[in-house]
C-alpha cells in the first residue's frame, strides 16, 4: 500500500475493541509474569463488574441444572466473540431474572440472583444497546457506510459524557433517544468507554 494512504480501520471492529478492552476479564503480564485472567478496571465500577459476573454465574448455574428450559426465553451465555454477546447475554438475564428467582426459591438457590442489581443491569443494558445500534448500522453490506461515521462518533461522544441531567439526541432512523442520569457505578464505565473512543 502506498505511504500516501492511511489505513481507515473498521468503525464496527473499534466499537467492539472499546466494549471489550473496558468490560472484558483480560491476561496481562506484570513483571515478566502472567497473572490470572481478570478486569482490568475492576477497582473503577466493582459493582458493574460483579454485575456482570453474577450474570454470567446465573446463566451458568440455569443451564447446568437444567432449569433454562422452564424459562420463557431461554438465557444465552456470553462468548467472547463480539461485544454483543454480552448485551444479548445481559438483556436475557433482565428479562427472566424474576422467572429465575422463582424457579430457585424452588431449591433454595435464589440467591444466585438475588445477587444481581436489577437497575444496575438495565443501565448497563442501556448503555451497550447504543453501541449495538451503531454496530447495526456499519454492518450492511450492500450499501456504502463510511459516511455514517461522521455521523455515529459524535452522537456515540455524547452518549459517553457523565450525564448529571437527562438529554434527548438523534438516534437510529431519526427516533429520539433519551440519556437518562447516571448512577456512580456507570459514570466511571462510560468514562473508559470515551477514552477508548476517541
């Protein structure tokens, strides 16, 4: 490739690398040593990552004995493929987490979910779906989408600042979207989130 051009990388691909540099367990080396698998920014939200840990340990827990099948929607465990299998695994777990409750008072277990904070995992569902929606729109493949980049990165900026207030922006197919006030656990996530989008 010539040196007069710059390699545009894949808005969709830096979507997903913001997502999962901030909210996925990684390895790291310190001093010459790996150390065991974990959060990164563990000690910024431990609320929002034991959130998503209590998640993952639910659906776990639901399929190993066998209750996922009792439920409405069955629950999908997260797989580190691309961002939006957590969200998918998170907006399962919020929609069957009283079902889940019920079907392990039945042994005892309601503690498994009981752990999880309902209004802390909509509002992590919230923020990701934002990104989901910017990820749909890059993913078309038979029209041109390299323009919608102007478009999405402000928009997505701006879903990114702390918010002390509600604001109403742009979203998908011109509908209004409101950004409601954050809770101190997801300030800090939206803050690694902007400074891995920019």
């Amino acid at each position: 490739m010539s040196s007069q051009f710059e390699l545009d990388l894949c808005y969709c691909h830096h979507l997903s690398t913001c997502i999962s540099y901030v909210l996925w367990k990684q390895t790291c080396v310190v001093g010459g040593v790996k150390q065991p698998v974990a959060y990164l920014f563990y000690e910024e939200s431990e609320l929002v990552f034991d959130t998503i840990d209590d998640a993952k340990a639910l659906v776990t827990y639901m399929k190993k004995m066998l209750m996922n099948k009792k439920l409405n929607n069955k629950m999908k465990q997260h797989v580190a493929t691309r961002f939006d299998n957590l969200l998918i695994m998170l907006q399962y777990v919020a929609a069957e987490l009283a079902m889940s409750i019920e079907l392990l008072k039945k042994r005892k277990q309601e503690e498994c979910a009981e752990c999880i904070i309902e209004p802390l995992l909509i509002e992590l569902i919230r923020l990701l779906h934002y990104f989901k929606l910017a990820s749909v729109t890059f993913s078309s493949f038979l029209t041109p989408t390299i323009h919608l980049v102007d478009m999405w990165f402000p928009k997505l900026t701006t879903h990114l600042q702390p918010q002390v207030e509600p604001i109403t922006i742009d979203g998908a197919n011109s509908k209004k979207v409101t950004i409601v006030v954050d809770s101190d656990e997801i300030g800090p996530i939206k803050a690694l989130l902007l400074g891995q989008h920019k």
